[in-house]
C-alpha cells in the first residue's frame, strides 16, 4: 500500500507488535507502521473491524494503537523513537485512569 521512496537517512528501531520496525528519524507512528505495511491499526469496540489511520492530524481516533504500555496513543501525534513497544489495540482499549 505505501511504500519509502528512499532508504531511512538516520533510522530509529522499534517493535510493532513484538516485531522488529524500523522509522526513519521524525517519523510519526502512523507513518512508520505504514510504511511497514501494518494492515490495522485498531479494531472498532462494537463490530471488531479494523481500522487504519483516516486523518493523520489527530483529528478521527482510527490510529489509536497502545504504545510503551499506554493506550489509546494516537498514532499520527506520536514521533517514532529508539526502543518504542507499539501494539496494535482491539476495541476501546484500557480506559482507567493512571
């Protein structure tokens, strides 16, 4: 679906759902997940569909993935960086308060 047009000048590696990922340096979450190929994002809370980002200017919730531990992190507000844990969140995610 997308794909670099170059190589990553200063790559930045993280996981996706456990699995290695490489983000090129100022990369968004949702640019990089993309640009891995990642084929859902989420899964809506009442039919289990999955979605991908609509917006990618925080704007619609269709990123919300859970990163480092957190949910509900939208994904296009969120720059990649060295080590990040990104999962992908089934449904509404984890709603207590911290």
């Amino acid at each position: 679906m997308f794909r670099r047009l170059e190589p990553p000048q200063k790559p930045v590696q993280f996981t996706i759902d456990g699995e290695p990922a490489t983000a090129n340096e100022g990369d968004t979450v949702a640019a990089a997940l993309l640009a891995q190929g990642v084929e859902r994002f989420r899964t809506t809370p009442v039919t289990g569909a999955p979605r991908l980002p609509h917006c990618m200017i925080g704007n619609c919730f269709d990123c919300l993935v859970q990163i480092d531990g957190v949910p509900n992190c939208q994904a296009c507000l969120v720059i990649a960086k060295q080590g990040m844990a990104v999962t992908h969140q089934d449904g509404p995610g984890d709603m207590e308060l911290v």
